[in-house]
C-alpha cells in the first residue's frame, strides 16, 4: 500500500500536484491507502482518506531531507516525508522523497509487507 504525503498552502493545487507524483513514480491510484498531512491542514477533495498528524509527531519521525525553513514556519521539518512514513507504518519505505509540483510538496512511502 502507498501512503501520500502532502505540505501545501491552504488554496494550492493539492490534487493535480498527486497525481503528477503518482505518474512520475509510476503508482496506480489503486495502490493509495491514504494521504497524509499536518492537522493544520485538510484536504477534503482528495479522493482518498485523509490522516493528520501534529507537527510534534511528525518532528520526532526522520527523514532524509529535513527543512530548517518548514520548522520554523510550521513546528516540524518535515510535513510531506514525515506523514508519508507515518501513515505507512512503522517499518515503511520512502519509495519518492519529498518533491515539489506546483508549490506542493509530495512524498510517497510504502508500508512494509505483512508477514506470510
């Protein structure tokens, strides 16, 4: 299952911005459990479950490319990774770090294979 992380303004281009990163990473719609974001933030029109996480939760999970510029403005340095790797579990795989469509940041992570 992928999982969509997603930063963005209020009034960006959330969906177009999706569904480039899927097209560029060559994942079918089918295969998205869920888009994932900052609890500041909804996106209602998405045409998947929407997960939020506070930036505290999203602070303390790593990731590759931490932004000094996202934390000062929101909490935590990273919104798209982070709440990628968050929805996705606890063992998942950043399969698209963090790119910008259109002033949206997206990040795509897989969650890890249930045993059998």
């Amino acid at each position: 299952m992928i999982f969509i992380g997603v930063g963005a303004r209020r009034g960006a281009a959330v969906v177009a911005a999706i569904e480039a990163a899927l097209a560029q990473a060559g994942v079918d719609r089918a295969e998205v459990g869920a888009v994932a974001t900052l609890d500041r933030r909804s996106f209602p029109d998405v045409g998947w479950p929407v997960v939020t996480f506070r930036a505290e939760q999203l602070a303390a999970r790593p990731v590759p490319t931490p932004s000094a510029r996202v934390a000062a403005a929101v909490g935590t340095p990273s919104v798209a990774e982070a709440a990628a790797l968050l929805a996705a579990g606890p063992s998942a795989e950043l399969i698209m770090p963090k790119r910008i469509f259109g002033g949206v940041t997206v990040a795509l992570a897989r969650s890890a294979p249930g045993p059998g």
